[in-house]
C-alpha cells in the first residue's frame, strides 16, 4: 500500500509518500514541504498547495492520503488556515477516487513514537529511524507528514478488522432482532 501523508499549513504543507509491506515495514518514497507566502491572498495560497497536490497524487499514485486533523489549537486563524489547507489536499484527492483518512496529532505521535503527548524532536527522530533515514527530515513539517503516512499505514489494518467487527455485529443483531420479532408475531398468531 502507498500512503500520502500531508501535514498541512498555509506557510508549510508536509507532503510525504510511504510504501509498506509485510507487517509494519515501511520505505520513504518522496518528501517535500510547499511554501506559501503569508503575503499572498488566501485563494492563491489555497491554489498552490492545491496544485502541489494534485501534481504529487498525479506522480506518485497514492493508495490513501492520510492528513492531520485539527484538533485544536489556540489560535483561531491558524486553525482556519490549517483546516483550509488539509481541506484542498481532500477534495484533490477525492476528484481522483482516492480514499482520505484524518489522523490526529496524538494519535500520530503514539503510532510513531508509543506517546501520544511526544514533541516534535521525538517524533522526528522516530521517522528517520523507522525509515532508516541517513538524516532527518527537514523542516519538522517534513517529518510529520511521514510520521501520518506511517500512522496510517500502523493503524489501517487495525481500523478495517474494527469495521468489520463492528459491521458483523450489526448484523448479528439485526438477525437476533427479526428472529425475536418473527417469534412474538408467531406467539400473537397462536393466542388467537
């Protein structure tokens, strides 16, 4: 499976393609971070990362792009930004019928590094391990969109055997409930 990870930001969008095999092995494929300049108008910074973006999926042909969530954040206009920026990233790749997956920071940070409150040295430093990396990525938006596509392809296995418990046991419900209203109808019918 090919995963896209993309840390998103108006000024720095993380971009990053990870391949995975058997088990937990993974292989860095691509990483790059896209720059915006604050001076330019929102629509124009939206339209390059959104250009960006489909130039990436175009090239290098993802199976899933997983993008960070906004949780939260203090500041209001920078998770406006973060959001506007993850949400041009989806809609490219949902124009191309590619799944999209969000991931939230902690949830990334305790695949990565086993601690969902890690900062971003550990998890930087995790990525270029995991990877086998001769050095880090830079700058740490590079790493943590690696550090999603790895998220994701940790915890996707894990997610579909959830979905299909849980899809299994809406049926085996839905099942149990006929049968007990098939058994009532059959008790009705009988009294009289």
């Amino acid at each position: 499976m090919r995963v896209m990870g993309v840390d998103p930001g108006l000024t720095r969008c993380g971009f990053g393609i990870v391949d995975t095999g058997r088990g937990r092995e993974v292989a860095a494929v691509a990483v790059d971070v896209i720059r915006t300049p604050p001076d330019l108008e929102l629509p124009s910074r939206l339209l390059r990362i959104s250009a960006a973006a489909e130039d990436w999926l175009d090239r290098f042909r993802p199976d899933v792009v997983a993008v960070e969530r906004v949780f939260s954040q203090h500041n209001v206009r920078t998770a406006m930004g973060t959001a506007q920026a993850g949400g041009v990233v989806a809609l490219s790749a949902a124009r191309r019928g590619i799944p999209v997956a969000f991931h939230t920071p902690s949830q990334v940070k305790s695949a990565v590094t086993g601690n969902g409150s890690a900062d971003k040295k550990q998890v930087t430093a995790m990525v270029t391990k995991i990877l086998g990396l001769a050095t880090a990525p830079k700058p740490a938006d590079a790493a943590d969109a690696l550090a999603l596509a790895i998220c994701h392809c940790w915890r996707a296995p894990m997610l579909a055997r959830m979905a299909a418990a849980e899809a299994a046991a809406a049926e085996q419900k839905r099942r149990y409930e006929a049968r007990l209203r098939e058994q009532a109808a059959a008790r009705k019918a009988g009294a009289r």
